[in-house]
C-alpha cells in the first residue's frame, strides 16, 4: 500500500536557456514537481521515453534551433 504520492513529473523543451525556461523551472520547483530540461528533439524524446512525464512543455519561439511540431509528433 503506498501512502505517498511520486511528485509530478515535467519536461521542459527549450532551445536555449533563458529567462523563460528559467521561470518555468522555478514554477515546477516551487509547485513540488520533479522537473527535467531538454534542448533537442532527440534529448526530449529520449527523457519522455524514459520518465514518461505528465506534463511536457516546448518552447516554439526559435524554430530555427528546435522544431517544436516535429517534437510533438
């Protein structure tokens, strides 16, 4: 019987690190989730096939480093 509960686990796609992946990193880690960052296509797929994450978020602002539609299909 489990009596606690694994903390919610988020991925952060971004290109780069900024002030926004920063602050989406700050917010995860003050609501208690467990949070995992990744800066290509190849990195967050391979992190989502492993930790299986309930939230993902990718950044869209520079296409031309990280093509956010191909990372979600």
């Amino acid at each position: 019987m489990r009596l606690t509960q694994d903390p919610i686990q988020v991925l952060l796609v971004f290109a780069k690190e900024d002030s926004q992946s920063d602050g989406f990193w700050w917010a995860c880690d003050r609501a208690g989730y467990r949070c995992h960052i990744a800066c290509t296509p190849e990195s967050a797929v391979e992190c989502f096939l492993d930790k299986h994450h309930e939230i993902i978020v990718v950044d869209h602002r520079f296409p031309r480093y990280l093509d956010a539609e191909s990372v979600c299909r």
